[in-house]
C-alpha cells in the first residue's frame, strides 16, 4: 500500500497527531487481526481505511481506491504514556479531504470497536491452569 500512496500526487501535507484512544486500539488491531488491515467506516459509504502500523490510508472505492488520506510516519517511539497523542503526517490526496479528516478518525474509532466487539463474542473464552506455587 505503500507504493500506491508514494505514486499518488499529494495536494498537501500538514504535521498532526492521532488521538491515543484511536491510535491504542488501532494498534491492537495490527496485532489481532492480519495487516495490512481493510475496513469499512459506518457513517461513510464508500470510505474504507486500510491500517499497516506505520501508515493509514482512507480509500475511496467509488473512486478504484484511490486515496483520499493518508496518515504517515506515525512516530510510535516518542510517546511515554498510552494516554499521550502519537504524532504523524497527513497527507491530503482530495481537495475536499480535510473536511472529512476528523469524521474518517471518529468512524474508524466506532468501526475498530465494532471488529473487537465481534471478535470477542465469536471466539470463546480459554482457562488457563496456572501452577500451583512450590
């Protein structure tokens, strides 16, 4: 997914950051669930986002997915605490994109929880015997 951004033409380039809320469960979710990482946003009909852990890409599949967003770089190294945003770089592809930029992060937020909540009720729980103490 890499090569497709790098060869799309960028309109603008701002520094930003993720909120921790979002960027802690989308990190969970490049753990959890096979990367790169397609899903769709509710709310948003034709946007997907595919999530890697260094790069996220809103698509549009109206428009052969090409990108809309992209947020890159995303610096995992400089934060000390889970609470704390994560800052990256975001690349507009569309000249409207900016209006949706914050819309894209909340949907994506409520979609990540919906994947683990589905997750979660499909898979049932395992007990694990732990050794007794000597």
């Amino acid at each position: 997914m890499s090569t497709r951004i790098e060869n799309a033409p960028k309109l603008r380039t701002v520094p930003a950051s993720i909120n921790a809320k979002l960027y802690n469960i989308a990190l969970l979710a490049t753990l959890k669930f096979e990367t790169p990482f397609r899903i769709r946003l509710p709310g948003l009909s034709t946007i997907d986002v595919v999530i890697n852990r260094n790069t996220w890409v809103c698509l549009d599949r109206t428009m052969y997915d090409l990108p809309a967003l992209a947020w890159t770089h995303i610096s995992r190294g400089g934060r000390n605490a889970l609470h704390t945003p994560v800052n990256c770089e975001l690349h507009y592809y569309h000249i409207h994109a900016n209006i949706s930029a914050h819309k894209v992060l909340n949907s994506l937020y409520i979609a990540l929880e919906e994947a683990f909540t589905n997750v979660a009720s499909s898979q049932p729980g395992k007990i694990i015997k732990l050794p007794l103490p000597k």
